[in-house]
C-alpha cells in the first residue's frame, strides 16, 4: 500500500525488501540506506546460524554481538529497521561474523538500491558525483510508475496463478482502480466514464481533482484470433479514441499479450526504446502503410505521445502507459 509523503519505508528484518511497494515519494539515500542493513542482517543472520545452528537470531544475540547485552531495546530496532546500524556495529560485526558478513556489501552501487526502485530511477549513473532522483509523479499528480508497476505484478499473478484466461476487461480495469487508490488516488475520485469506448476491449476510468480530469483508459489486449493488420487498425483505433476525449489529460494503458506487443514494437518503436518521459510524435497513417484506419478521425491522424511508463513481461508480453494528445 502507498504511504503518505511523511512516513517511513516498510519495515521489518526477515522480509525482503524486494517485496515493498516502491514509491517515487521515497528518499534514495533512506532506501539504500534500509537495503544495505536488510542486506547486512540477513547476512549476520546467516552467519550466526551455522556457528551455532539452533539458535535464533533474535534481538538478544545481536545485543551480545554489538557489546551491549543490556540493551536489548535498541538491538531489535536495528533489527526492525527502525534505528540504523553504526559503522562501528558493521566492523565489530565483521570482525565476529567473518567475510560472509561482510560479503553482502554490494559490490556495484546500483546494486545498493532494492531492483524495484531501480526501475524507477531517472538518468542516474553511479560515480557522476550526483545523487540519485526517482521518477515524480506523472500527469495530474497520480504516481502512474507505481500504479503501472502494480498492474503488471497483478497480471503477471494471475498468469502464475494459471487464471489469465478468465480476465476481462472489466476484471482488468477494476484491478487498475485498486492498483490506483493503493498508489494514493483516492478512491472518492474515481469514477468509471459515462461515454462508452469504441472498442469493446477498452474500459474507462475519470480520476477527478478541483483542478482537472483525467481520464484512465486500460486497453486490454490478450491475444486472440486478430490477423496482425486487423490488430494494429485496432490499437490506432483505441489511441484515437482515447485521444479524442475532452478531459484535461488523457492516459491510456496498454496490458497488451505477447501478439499485440509485436504489433506495438513495430508500429509504435519508441515506446519500447525511448526513455520514460520522453514525447514522440505517432504518424499513425504512415504506421499503417497508408491503409485507412476504420474510423472518421478528423484531418490529421497523427498524435503526440508521452511515455510514461513501460513493463515489459517477456514471452508474456507488456504494460505500456502512454499520455496521449491528438495534433491539431
């Protein structure tokens, strides 16, 4: 669940930090920092256990370990992750514990970074004497990294969970709305859109401010029985669609199955090689070899198009969030 601007990261010793919900709201110095004791405790863990296998590492072994045996309290912080080892604890550790304690410093920096949050760092290279940024939140002020991250981890369960063929769209789009009010939008919010959507395999959310409408598209494409020229008229369609709506923003996300996501590499290659946050400009009518698409979209086909967001999900296919807005 996200948290609000001012509250710590997940804590916890014995759960890996792999598995908190990463939010672009989070301090990459707080993050590193928490990984590398997660890291370090794991480690000394591990450690002790085959020294004395039995024997629990809990927050008396630590105080041993640390010199202070009457401390107990401020030993299970540590461990907790809410009160930060010292240096002095990480040496006296080491020297204790051996090179498997210390074995677990990362030996690249990026690597001090939990790979979640990695995914979320913007134009960072370690050693350029500049600390590391995460990505902000996207249009309208909704976290739309995170959100997409969640969608993807959703259906990428399902599909482990051997369920994906019983999704819909409507399945789809409701897992965005709790994958949206669990990355902060509040759920009050949201609204599904009283306009329907062209094609059937769109559904529709209106995420309201006092300031602006946004409207969430989730195009769910698995594949099916589409002949790829009929499938890519289809995602022009839908872009358009989407494009045309008068709200202030206009977001579509693509859970696109491995058929649609060939489709999109090769019609639409900057959205699987450009950066996200980077706009391009689609000429739809030159991407479909100068066929006409199969509705009335006005005097210019072309759209400009703001990456926001990209998971790609190997032979499973992809999550593309995309920001759309038709040229004049």
């Amino acid at each position: 669940m996200a948290e609000p601007e001012d509250s710590p990261l997940p804590e916890g010793f014995g759960r890996s930090t792999v598995n908190w919900r990463p939010s672009a709201r989070h301090d990459p110095v707080e993050v590193a920092t928490l990984h590398l004791q997660h890291l370090l405790l794991l480690a000394a863990r591990e450690a002790w256990q085959r020294q004395l296998p039995g024997r629990n590492f809990a927050g008396s072994v630590l105080a041993e370990l640390l010199g202070t045996p009457g401390s107990l309290r401020p030993a299970e912080k540590r461990l907790a992750g809410a009160q930060r080892l010292q240096l002095d604890d990480i040496v006296r550790l080491g020297l204790q514990l051996g090179d498997d304690f210390l074995g677990a410093v990362p030996a690249a920096a990026t690597d001090l970074l939990p790979e979640p949050y990695r995914r979320l760092l913007q134009g960072w290279r370690a050693g350029a004497g500049t600390l590391p940024r995460f990505r902000q939140s996207g249009p309208a002020g909704h976290d739309w990294t995170s959100v997409a991250m969640e969608l993807a981890a959703y259906l990428e369960a399902e599909a482990d969970a051997g369920r994906d063929h019983l999704l819909t769209p409507d399945a789809a789009a409701y897992a965005l709305a709790r994958c949206l009010t669990e990355c902060g939008t509040d759920p009050s919010h949201i609204e599904l859109s009283g306009e329907p959507m062209a094609d059937p395999s769109v559904r529709a959310l209106e995420l309201a401010s006092p300031t602006t409408t946004v409207l969430a598209a989730l195009a769910y494409l698995p594949d099916r029985v589409d002949r790829p020229p009929a499938l890519w008229r289809r995602i022009a369609d839908v872009l358009h669609d989407v494009a045309e709506r008068e709200v202030d923003e206009r977001l579509l996300v693509i859970a696109a199955g491995p058929a649609a996501t060939r489709q999109l590499r090769t019609r639409l290659p900057d959205g699987f090689t450009a950066s996200p946050g980077t706009e391009f400009t689609l000429r739809i009518q030159a991407a479909m070899g100068n066929r006409l698409i199969t509705q009335e979209h006005g005097v210019s086909p072309d759209l400009d198009i703001l990456l926001v967001d990209r998971r790609e999900q190997g032979s499973r296919g992809s999550v593309l969030t995309l920001g759309l807005t038709k040229r004049r």
